[in-house]
C-alpha cells in the first residue's frame, strides 16, 4: 500500500548541539567516510487509527532507524548544516507525529522511511515500527500477502500479522521478491481478486510469443532527493510522454510506466532493441539515463497487462544492465543474428529466481 504523498521533513541541524531531550537513546556513529546513525526504541505518540474519523487517537509507537550517511568527496567545508544529524532526524520523527495522522498501521513504516531518504547523503535507511499492540484494533477484512522466501523479512512476521488480526486472511506467495508485480504476479492477482469479490478467476490467460522490453532510470532516487518534488515530476512526465511516443513509432505497445521506467511489448526483438536505445539518446538530451533489458518469450495477456515468466526474465536482465547499457538475452540474441546491431558478450550471469546461468549481450543499434 503506498503512503501518500507528503513533504520530507529536515534532517539535518547544527552539529555539536544537543537533543531536544534527554530522554532520547544516545546516538552511535561511526568514524569513517561514511558513518551510521542509529536510533533505538524510540517511543512517541503517534495518531494512528483504520478509519478517518479516528483521528486524534493516540498510540504509542516504538521506533528504531539506522540510516548510513556518506559525505561529498570533497568535504563539506562550512556548510555543516547540510551534514544530516541523529538530532535533525528524532526532531523530524517529533514533527511527524505532530502533523501526520497514519491512515493504515503498515504505512508507519512508509513515512519513517520517507523521512530518513529524503536527505541526498543518506546512502540507506532501515526503518523498524513495532505495531503489535495495534494489530487488535485493526477491524475491517484484512488480506496478508507474503513470500515465503523473502529474506529481509521471515514468513513468520506474516503468519504473525494474520494470527494477531482479527479474522484476517494470510496467502503465502512463492518466490523471494518484495515487490508483488514482479515474480509471479498472477498468483497475488488471483488472490486478491478472490478477497474482494469472493471468486477466483478460473479462465485460462492468453499466452503469445513477445518481446518485453524494460528500462529504469538510473539513479532514480538521489535525482528525485536532488531536484525536489516538483522538478522531478516534470522530467518524469517527459520521460514518459517519450516513452509512449518512441513505442509507438517502433510499433510496440506500452503496457505501463513503472514510475521511473516503463514497460513495453513487441512483436520483434530488433524493434525493442531500436526503441531502447531512441529512448535512451533522447533522454541524454535531459540528464537523465537508463539502464535496458531485452528478452522474448511466451508472456500472459490478462486486462490491459502481462504476465509470467519472460518478463519476469527481462526485468532482471534490465538489473543487470550497467547505468546507460541496453542488455539482451541469449534468446534475443539469437533472433537478431544477421542483422546491423552490434552485440557484446557480457558473459554468463546468474539472474535472481531465474534457474541456472544466462549468457548476457550489450546491443547497440
């Protein structure tokens, strides 16, 4: 479920001044080139309730966050201010308890996060919401959806979150990717499908043969931190009316954009192949590059997307792209031997829930 949209708040204050209170844990940092900040248990009340007109009930919410800071190579001279501090970010979760009230209990996690990425030097940020005593007050239809091999966090916090909310619901999903729209997506689909209607689809998908292609900004997140909101928004709308043109013009279709790429399929790999790298040069133009992933395969139309293995196949091949690289399979490859496009072998590569090793190729058109 995604948080809604919100202004980040500062983090960053004089250094060598104190926290507001004594009453905070001590800050622990390391003496490095990067250095870590870290918050344990820290408890403040928070407007926490399922519906609306909850507002103004407070809960009482234990925090722990760990973000890794790197300072500019150059130093930072004076500007110490700009430098993020242990002290900026328990004032900015202070501050977020007093003017966010938290719609659903699981977006906690989304605003803490928000808070700690929202400074150009934090390199990452874990956040930890303990929101057990809440869960009984959760009292609407709750379906839980988790994989089984998600290693970041373990089955058990699911069966955990299902057991602990009033009679709600909880589907295992095979595979180990956090993200439901990649591996395996049908399986999440048809889930949530059957919770809110009550029936499971049982018609067979429309399977064809296709050319999937994905593309990803690169450096999405620090560009967004470094532009602000509204800079930002602007370059993704031209990056996507772009990609909705160039797909077109090399007769592809395009099935969705994914916030900083997109996704598009094709009846031939040397038109994925050509589109890419028009998107790619047309974007140099604004600062921004991509990083591309070509496979062809046997992929699931079902309303308006597409599904199964194939593109599951080509966004991983797009992950393995080095910053502004076009890679295609060795299937993709094959299919193009003989034509004008330049291809580099970049060796065998293991591909994240994909079975054995894939031989990858840099194309150039």
């Amino acid at each position: 479920m995604s948080a809604p949209s919100r202004s980040p708040i500062p983090l960053v204050t004089r250094a060598g001044s104190k926290p507001a209170s004594s009453a905070f844990p001590a800050a622990e940092t390391a003496r490095a080139a990067t250095y870590l900040i870290r918050l344990r248990h820290f408890v403040v009340p928070m407007s926490i309730g399922v519906h609306a007109h909850e507002e103004q009930r407070q809960q009482r919410v234990r925090i722990s966050v760990e973000m890794e800071v790197e300072l500019p190579a150059g130093g930072i001279g004076d500007d110490i201010d700009r430098v993020p501090s242990y002290e900026g970010l328990v004032q900015g979760l202070q501050a977020l308890a007093e003017k966010e009230h938290v719609r659903l209990i699981e977006t906690v996690a989304e605003h803490v996060l928000d808070l700690a990425m929202a400074h150009p030097m934090v390199l990452r940020a874990m956040a930890e919401v303990d929101v057990r005593p809440v869960l009984p007050l959760v009292q609407v239809p709750t379906l839980v959806l988790h994989r089984r091999d998600f290693r970041l966090v373990p089955i058990a916090q699911g069966r955990y979150l299902a057991e602990h909310i009033a009679g709600a619901r909880l589907v295992e999903l095979p595979g180990s990717d956090v993200d439901l729209t990649w591996e395996t997506p049908e399986l999440a689909l048809d889930a949530i499908q059957e919770f809110l209607t009550g029936v499971r689809r049982s018609a067979e998908p429309r399977r064809v043969l296709a050319t999937v292609l994905f593309t990803d900004i690169v450096g999405s997140t620090q560009r967004a931190a470094g532009l602000g909101d509204r800079r930002w928004r602007e370059l993704l709308e031209v990056h996507d009316e772009l990609g909705r043109r160039l797909v077109e013009q090399f007769g592809g279709e395009l099935v969705k954009t994914t916030g900083d790429g997109l996704l598009a399929t094709f009846d031939g790999p040397g038109r994925a192949i050509r589109c890419a790298a028009a998107l790619g040069d047309e974007l140099a133009g604004i600062d921004l590059q991509i990083r591309a992933g070509v496979h062809t395969g046997e992929i699931e139309l079902r309303d308006g997307d597409v599904g199964g293995i194939a593109v599951h196949i080509a966004a991983r091949v797009m992950a393995a792209a080095a910053p502004g690289e076009l890679l295609i399979s060795s299937t993709v490859r094959d299919l193009v031997v003989g034509s004008d496009i330049a291809m580099t072998d970049r060796g065998p590569h293991s591909l994240k829930g994909i079975e054995g090793r894939w031989r990858l190729f840099a194309a150039s058109p």
